[in-house]
C-alpha cells in the first residue's frame, strides 16, 4: 500500500473531516492516487477501528462516533459499485443485514464493500432486520449464504432466530450462514449452529470464497 495516501485517508475520517475524506476517495476511484480502492477501504476500515478504541477508551463521545459512521458511510457508497465493477468473477448472492434491534452498520458495511470487491453480490438489508425478513429474502435470492452483524449482546439471541426459522422455512441446508460483529464469538457460533464466525471482514470473505469454489 502505498502509504502516504492511505495514511491521508484514514487521518481525514480520524479528523472528521468529510469533505477531505470524501475527495480523498474520489481522487483514488480517479485514478489520481497511488492506492487501489482495497487499499482505500482498508485505510477507512482502520481508521473505524482506531476510533471504536478511542470510544471504548473515553476519549470521544458518542456525537463524534456518529458523524465518523456518516463519513464512512459516504466513502463507502463511493467505493462499493466500484469494487463491483472491477470485480471479475460473480462468486454467488449473500443476503446480508444486521439483526433486530441493532443499529451499528459500519463493520456489516465494510465486510460488503470487501465480499463485492471479490465478487460476490449483496443483498443489503440493512440495520434493525426482523428475522421474517432475512427467511423472506433467503427464499426468494436463494443466496449462497447469510450473513448476520451483531454488536450487542442483548441481540445475540436474534441470530438463533433466524437460524431456528431458516431451518423451520426448510431453507437450511441449501443456504449458509456467517455472522460477525463485536458480540459474536466462535463459541457462540457453535452454539446457536452457524457455519462461521468472522471476526473481521477480509476473513469473513475468505470463507465465503471457500464456500463458493
Ligand atoms: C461505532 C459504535 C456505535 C455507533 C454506531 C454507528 C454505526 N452506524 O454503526 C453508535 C454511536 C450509533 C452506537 C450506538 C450504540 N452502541 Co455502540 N459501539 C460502537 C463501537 C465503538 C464501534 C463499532 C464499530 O463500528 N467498529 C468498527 C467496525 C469496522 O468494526 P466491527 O463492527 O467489529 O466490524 C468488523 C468485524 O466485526 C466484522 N463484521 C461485523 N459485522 C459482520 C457481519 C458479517 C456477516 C461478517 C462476515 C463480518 C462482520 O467485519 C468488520 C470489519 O472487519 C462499538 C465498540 C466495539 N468494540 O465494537 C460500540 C458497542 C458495540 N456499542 C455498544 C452500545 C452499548 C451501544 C448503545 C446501546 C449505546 C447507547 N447507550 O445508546 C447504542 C446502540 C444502538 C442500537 N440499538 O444499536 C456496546 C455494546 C455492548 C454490549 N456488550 O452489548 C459496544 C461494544 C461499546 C461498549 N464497549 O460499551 N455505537
């Protein structure tokens, strides 16, 4: 990576800065930065991270947490169709949201802009996703897999829900399921019987590649 404008990259979204951001991105899709858009969305994805820390740890508050999703999410939507268009191979459909009552999205985000980057196609559901809607959308895309965030633990019970009714709706052993987020462990995947836990978005697309060879 080439370091420089990644570190400008991830420094403007840790100044919240959206326009420095914003344009910063754009000059990467323009072809006039020296980073591929992986690279871009790895700078923002570390930034995300660098500020979760700085929240747990008291330094920033929940204000400042806010706008820095919102800047994120503006670069993201700017990156995402790219990296779909400059993907080659269409690795299969995953139905993707994050379970009811859950609003955080900045990770589900950054886990769809890396499996769009390798070729597969999302369908987005979301934040705060009833489970009838995730079995809805299981039935009608027939994804190869669904992938459930999760960052609370008093929504952890929601993605055995959803497992329990994909196996009720008969769809369980035709689709996959994958869940992350902060309050998703392995153990826990075992537990309530979901094929994967990843704990972050570039493992989480490794094993969807496996999935789909
Ligand atoms: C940002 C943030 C917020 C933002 C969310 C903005 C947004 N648009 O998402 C705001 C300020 C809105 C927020 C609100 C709240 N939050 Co909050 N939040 C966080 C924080 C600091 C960072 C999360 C984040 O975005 N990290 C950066 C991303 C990139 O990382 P990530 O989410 O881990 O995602 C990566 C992987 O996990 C994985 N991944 C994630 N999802 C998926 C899905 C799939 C399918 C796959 C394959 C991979 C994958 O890939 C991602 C990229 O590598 C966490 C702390 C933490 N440790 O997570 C608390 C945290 C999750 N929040 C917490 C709480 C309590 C809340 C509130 C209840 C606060 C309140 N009192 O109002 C509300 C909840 C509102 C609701 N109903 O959802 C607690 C949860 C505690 C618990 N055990 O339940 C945490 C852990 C903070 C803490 N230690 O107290 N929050």
């Amino acid at each position: 990576m080439a370091s420089q404008d990644a570190k400008g990259i991830a420094d403007a979204l840790l100044n919240l800065d959206m326009d420095a951001t914003v344009n910063q991105v754009k000059s990467v899709i323009h072809g006039g930065s020296d980073i591929s858009l992986e690279d871009a969305v790895r700078a923002l994805t570390t930034a995300l991270e660098t500020i979760g820390k700085r929240f747990q740890d008291g330094e920033w508050f929940i204000g400042e947490l806010v706008y820095a999703g919102e800047i994120a999410k503006a670069a993201m939507d700017l990156l995402t169709p790219r990296l779909a268009a400059g993907a080659t191979r269409r690795l299969g459909t995953i139905v993707v949201g994050t379970v009811a009552g859950d609003l955080h999205d900045l990770g589900k985000n950054i886990f769809i802009s890396y499996a769009t980057a390798a070729g597969f196609d999302i369908v987005d559901l979301g934040v705060d996703v009833p489970v009838q809607k995730f079995i809805d959308a299981a039935r009608k895309r027939q994804p190869l897999a669904v992938g459930m965030s999760c960052l609370l633990t008093v929504t952890a019970g929601q993605v055995g829900e959803v497992i329990a009714a994909l196996k009720h709706a008969g769809l369980r052993d035709s689709v996959k399921v994958i869940i992350g987020g902060a309050a998703m462990t392995q153990g826990f995947a075992e537990e309530v019987g979901a094929d994967a836990f990843a704990p972050d978005a570039v493992t989480g697309t490794e094993t969807l590649k496996g999935w789909s060879a």
